[in-house]
C-alpha cells in the first residue's frame, strides 16, 4: 500500500514545475528523462495522480508496460475515477499481448469517459484481437489437437501407419465404417434436417480413433503433437500497440 504524505505549498509548486519538464522531455520524445522528471515530482507529491499517470505513459514508451502498469494503478488507488489512468493501462496490457485484460481496462475507461473516442477505438481493436486469438486456437485444434497437419508426413510415418492397421481390425471400428458407408451410398439429410448421417459417423469415427491413439501409444501421440501441432495462418499474430488510437499516450498539459 502506497503511504502519502502531505506535501507542502513549496513541494507542490517544485513537483508541477517538474511535472511540466517531464512533459515538455515527452513532446521532444526524450522518455528517459520525462521519467526521471516525473520520479521527483512524485517524490516530492506522491498524493498526485497525475504523476503516476505521466511516468506511466514514459514507462510505455520505454517499452516498461509492467512498470506502467503498476504506476496506473497507483494513479486509480489515488483517484479511482481518473479515466486516462485506465486508457494508459489498456495500451501496456495491449503491449503485453493481454487483450482480455486491455478489454476490461478500456470498458472502465469509456464508463468514466464515454464520449472518448480514443478508448472506444482502443476498445474495438482489443475486442477485435480477442476474436483472432479464438479463430487461431480454432484453427490450431484438430483431433487430438493437432492442427495445421501435413498428413503426407503422416502417411509416411510407419509407427502411425501399423497402428491404423491394427485399428481398422478392430470389430467396433469395421461396425462403425460399415454404417458410415452405409449412410454415405443413402446421402441425404435426416428427417429432422439436420446434418446427414455419414457426417455424425465421421466425427464418431474420429473421436474413437483419437481414443484409441491415445490408449494404445500415448508416446505417439505427444510425438505427433509436437510435429504437427505447431504454426498457423500468417501474420495471425498483431500486437503493436503503437497502431491503436494513443490520445492518452501523451501526458496532460
């Protein structure tokens, strides 16, 4: 817990004149010393928000985002209603690839500042990001997990090979291929309207093959794994919080 002091009438003027140099080193992007600015006004008034807010910002810049992170929280323990607190925190959790958490950062944001067009764009990009991370861990599960297969390679793997063989003799797993190819040559849908018959079989046939893998070569399938279950589509990773609306980035005059 942060312990304030009360600074006195001469340590309050010393610290807004430090306060300005700091964001005057910000304009000329001299972050190093804007901190340093920064530090002694906090020394000097550590009841004041402000400071921890703008050290934070020169913390982003620096690419310190934890460092930050902590100054806006302190800036919130100071004044729980200081918006911009919750802006500049949302850009070092973005940094920190914590969309869930720059999300919720900015949602407060807007609730105290819902006019801020900044944080409603900074909002929509974390949301944004949020949903590619669940198409990329979509497009990375497969059965067993393993996505992004190159199933040439495992055509070619004879380990993987002799145990597909061995399953197929299986009396359960010729019965279920039987109704699949049996629901295939009727095609159709269900008189329900759903989905036709072979495709319920094919994820069936899946599923008890996966157990099967499991069960009967556990080391197979944590190699096959780590083999295939790497990668994904390009660029599916964005993160540069310098492309999101920085308004708050800078410091208040």
């Amino acid at each position: 817990t942060l312990s304030l002091h009360e600074p006195t009438p001469e340590e309050k003027e010393k610290a807004e004149k430090l306060k300005n140099e700091g964001n005057n080193f910000m304009k000329e992007e001299k972050f190093s010393d804007a901190l340093e600015c920064y530090s002694q006004a906090v020394k000097l008034d550590n009841k004041n928000s402000v400071y921890y807010c703008n050290r934070a910002a020169a913390y982003s810049k620096l690419n310190k985002h934890v460092q930050a992170i902590e100054d806006c929280e302190r800036a919130l323990n100071i004044d729980p209603q200081y918006s911009k607190a919750y802006g500049r925190m949302g850009i070092a959790y973005t940094a920190l690839t914590d969309h869930e958490s720059a999300r919720e950062c900015y949602r407060k944001a807007l609730e105290l500042d819902p006019t801020n067009q900044s944080y409603q764009n900074n909002l929509e990009i974390a949301e944004q990001k949020l949903k590619e991370a669940a198409m990329q861990a979509g497009f990375n599960m497969g059965p067993m997990g393993m996505g992004n297969m190159d199933f040439s390679q495992m055509l070619n793997n004879p380990a993987l090979m002799n145990m597909a063989q061995s399953m197929m003799q299986n009396p359960n797993m010729q019965q279920m291929m039987a109704n699949f190819m049996s629901s295939m040559s009727g095609g159709g849908a269900t008189p329900e309207g759903g989905p036709p018959g072979g495709m319920n079989n094919i994820l069936e046939i899946g599923q008890q093959l996966a157990q099967q893998m499991e069960q009967t070569n556990p080391e197979l399938v944590t190699q096959l794994r780590t083999q295939f279950g790497r990668g994904g589509p390009p660029n599916s990773e964005g993160g540069d919080p310098s492309q999101q609306n920085g308004d708050q980035s800078q410091p208040p005059k």
